[in-house]
C-alpha cells in the first residue's frame, strides 16, 4: 500500500484525481436525497473536491486523509465553508475508533478502498453509521485496468466481500468506467404495541 509520502508527492506538485463530475452529483442528488440535518463522512479525501460536493448537496461533511499535504490543500480551499472540515487520519494505522459512532448517515469512498485495509474499514465504518445509514463506494474495477494499473481498483472478490457485509440493500450505478455501490445498514428495529 503506498505510504503518505507517496500521496503527499502528488499532491506538493499540484496534482488531483479524477475531477468529480456533473453526472456524478447528479447521481448523489439522486440516489441519497436531501443531505440538510444529516452528517457525512469521506474517506481518503484528498483534496476535498467531493467532499465539498457533498456539503453542496446540504450534508454537514468531514473529509479525513492521510496526507497532510492533502488535508492543508483541502481546509485551504474550503475554508470559507461553515459544516465542512477535514482532519488528518490514518485509516489503517488509527483506523476509524477516533470518529463519532453511529454519527454519520453517509460515508463516503471515492477512489479510495483499493488502497486501504478493506475488512477493517468496512467494519470500522459500518460502525460509525446511524441505522439505516448509507455507505457509497465509488471505484474503477481491477479486472478492467492495464496491465500494472490494476491495483488502483476492486477486484471482484473484493466487491463480493463487500456485499457480503450483511447489508439491508446493495445497489450498483456504473459511471463511466467506476462502479458506484450503494450499501445501506438495516434500520434500527421499531418497537410495535400490541
Ligand atoms: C486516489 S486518491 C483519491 C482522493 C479523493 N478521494 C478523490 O476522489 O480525488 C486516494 C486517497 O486516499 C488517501 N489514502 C490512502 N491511504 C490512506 C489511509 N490509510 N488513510 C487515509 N487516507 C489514505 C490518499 O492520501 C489519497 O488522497
């Protein structure tokens, strides 16, 4: 797994990621609903872009990375936003344990899972959901990568995994060449009268 300063590099000289695209708010307007009162959570955030996306959308949004050249960008950019911030987070090495459980209705990872520990931050962030909370991972898939690239994305087992996390729903929007994964936890149990 590349360590911080690998990512830091990229990010010292200028460079981002994938720009996030109009057909791709379009599909979080779409598929989450409004995000005013609720909270969200964007792992490995880079420079906030999508981060912000959803702090547009109405989401009170926190953005965690490990590279601290990444965090400076992205609270730089953004630092005009009341309801959006980003902290510095190792999310294999600190994991999730720091981060409110159950306080998020959204989690967010964007071009992000191929690189982290998978078992231990699903787990980590199913914990920090609300119930009936929602986690979307958006990702290029290994199997249709170059020869040599094909680390930057999920190889089916892994998507297999995922989905067998015990979720109450999966679903899959394609987008372009990503996947995008919509897994949503059950809701709490409601109590009936008889
Ligand atoms: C390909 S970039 C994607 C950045 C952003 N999500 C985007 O869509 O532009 C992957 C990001 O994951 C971060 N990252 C990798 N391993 C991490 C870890 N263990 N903890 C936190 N962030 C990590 C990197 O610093 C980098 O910013």
């Amino acid at each position: 797994m590349p360590a911080a300063d690998h990512w830091n590099d990229h990010y010292q000289q200028g460079k981002g990621f994938r720009p996030v695209a109009e057909a791709e708010v379009e599909l979080l307007t779409e598929h989450l609903g409004p995000g005013t009162g609720r909270w969200a959570l964007d792992l490995g955030c880079g420079t906030g872009e999508y981060a912000a996306a959803l702090h547009g959308l109405g989401f009170t949004t926190t953005g965690v990375d490990f590279s601290e050249v990444a965090v400076a960008t992205a609270q730089d950019r953004h630092q005009d936003r009341d309801g959006l911030d980003f902290q510095l987070v190792d999310v294999d090495r600190d994991g999730l344990g720091l981060l409110p459980t159950g306080g998020f209705d959204l989690i967010t990872c964007r071009l992000f899972l191929p690189f982290a520990d998978l078992v231990p931050t699903i787990a980590g962030a199913r914990r920090l959901l609300v119930p009936g909370g929602q986690l979307l991972v958006t990702t290029p898939l290994a199997e249709h990568q170059r020869a040599g690239w094909e680390s930057i994305g999920l190889r089916s087992a892994s998507l297999d995994l995922l989905r067998s996390f015990g979720w109450a729903a999966t679903v899959e929007y394609p987008l372009d060449d990503l996947l995008c994964l919509l897994l949503t936890t059950h809701p709490a149990l409601q109590r009936t009268r008889r």
